[in-house]
C-alpha cells in the first residue's frame, strides 16, 4: 500500500493511464519557474526546438517564415537550471512514481521531454494522436511522464487531450501512419479519438501519464503563452537500449 497515493489514485492511474493530482507544485516553485521561463523566451535561451522544427501541422513552413523564430520547447530543463533539477528530484514526484512504477529508484531521461514545452498564441501547431514510446527504446515500455502546467491548461490553449485506457492497447500496424499517430481515416480509430478527455490544469497542478497512453494537443487559440515542464521517468532497471535515441545521454536517478 502506498503512502503517498491512496489505492483508488493508483487503480486510477493502472486504469486510466494517467492521473492529475492538483496543487502538486507549490505557488513559489511555479512563480520561480514562470519568470525564468518568461526570460528564456525572446530571444529563446538554447537549446531551443522551433515550432518549425516539428514540421506539424499548423507550424511555420520553415524559420525564416513568419513566426519561424517561435520556440516549440527550451530543451535541457534538467541542466537549464536548478529549480527543475529541484521540482524533478522532489519527494512529492518521485515518490509518487515509485509507487506507480512499483520499484524503489527512479531515473529521469535527459533524452525524452526533458524540456519546457511553449505554446504560443499565433503561431502553434497540433500534436496529432500519438504513443510517446512509439520513438523511444527501452527493455519495456513502462515509464511515466510528468507534467506540471505552469498556468491554465485546456483544449483551448492547446492543452492535452487523453484517450483513458489507451495504454492497454495493441493496436494492429495499419491503425497508424508513417510517423505512428493514429490514423483519423480509420472508423475504429474515430472511435477511440470520441473517448478522449481534456486534462483541465491549473497552474501547479500535475499530469502523470504512461507512455503508451495516446495522447494530442491542439494549437493554442488564448492570447498568452502556455508553458508546460515535462520530464519522462523509468525505473532504474529498465535500461535504455545502447545506441538509440534514448541513450543519447545517461539517465539520472532522481530523488537520492
Ligand atoms: O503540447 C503538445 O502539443 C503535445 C506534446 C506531446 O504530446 C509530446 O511532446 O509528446
């Protein structure tokens, strides 16, 4: 039995593929966060990815187009500064994801997420419905990210959307495309998208959900920035695979 979630969090969370736990974040970490992100906007602090790096759709055809210059997420939050190194090592999180991830050491990705995602008003793409794990290579797919809103969330500025229960899935090659998101052509797959669900946040409040949880966003249609941390989790014993994408850079434990 956990101490930190009660059993009907963690059933939720085995259930849904996903669980918010609201405030998580106290209003000092987040205000901390804010103005550090505000600075690290314009000019965009490096490593940046543009929204014209993600080639999605909705996003400026390249950076010297109108709104090309518009950062999509400052990578290496990790590293950026200490107050995310803070909130990714806090008792709050990591205790949460040992009792999720049901181990005793948890390790952050510096490969995946990693990252403050912006969204920004004018000049934002969609995020059409995908698995994260779809480009990641681990022993197995179990590992949760953890997402805090640093400000209002909703499908209106572009926020999450979640399919509860997709993570149980195994979908067949042909419900998905070249790029892996679920093909919307498909009556099976247009189902499954109906089920979805917004993850209404507020600022401190924090999404935990699985990597194979299909998951989209849409463009942000509020006139301020959204401003999301995002770090990917494992347990310890679940290595990256050598020479892929995820072993880029070495995983850290968290929380010790
Ligand atoms: O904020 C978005 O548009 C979605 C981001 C996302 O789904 C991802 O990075 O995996």
């Amino acid at each position: 039995m956990s101490e930190v979630l009660t059993e009907e969090q963690l059933q939720l969370f085995h259930q849904d593929g996903y669980l918010i736990e609201r405030g998580l974040a106290g209003d000092d970490l987040v205000a901390k966060m804010n103005k550090l992100v505000d600075e690290s906007v314009s000019p965009a602090l490096a490593p940046v990815e543009y929204e014209a790096d993600v080639h999605y759709p909705g996003a400026p055809e390249s950076k010297a187009a109108p709104g090309g210059q518009t950062p999509r997420r400052l990578l290496n939050a990790y590293t950026r500064a200490s107050v995310f190194r803070e909130w990714a090592n806090s008792e709050v999180v990591v205790s949460r994801l040992k009792a999720m991830l049901k181990c005793s050491r948890v390790m952050v990705s510096q490969n995946h997420h990693n990252c403050v995602m912006t969204k920004h008003p004018g000049y934002s793409s969609v995020t059409s419905w995908h698995q994260d794990i779809r480009y990641w290579s681990f022993d197995y797919p179990e590992l949760i990210s953890v997402w805090l809103a640093l400000g209002n969330e909703t499908a209106e500025n572009g926020g999450l959307l979640l399919i509860p229960g997709s993570h149980q899935l195994n979908l067949e090659r042909g419900r998905l495309d070249a790029a892996l998101f679920l093909r919307t052509d498909i009556k099976d797959n247009q189902a499954l998208i109906e089920r979805a669900v917004p993850a209404q946040l507020n600022a401190g409040d924090t999404l935990f959900f699985h990597c194979r949880t299909f998951h989209a966003a849409g463009q942000n249609e509020a006139d301020i920035i959204k401003k999301s941390l995002v770090y990917t989790y494992h347990d310890v014993d679940n290595r990256s695979i050598p020479e892929t994408r995820s072993a880029v850079h070495s995983d850290i434990v968290v929380g010790e």
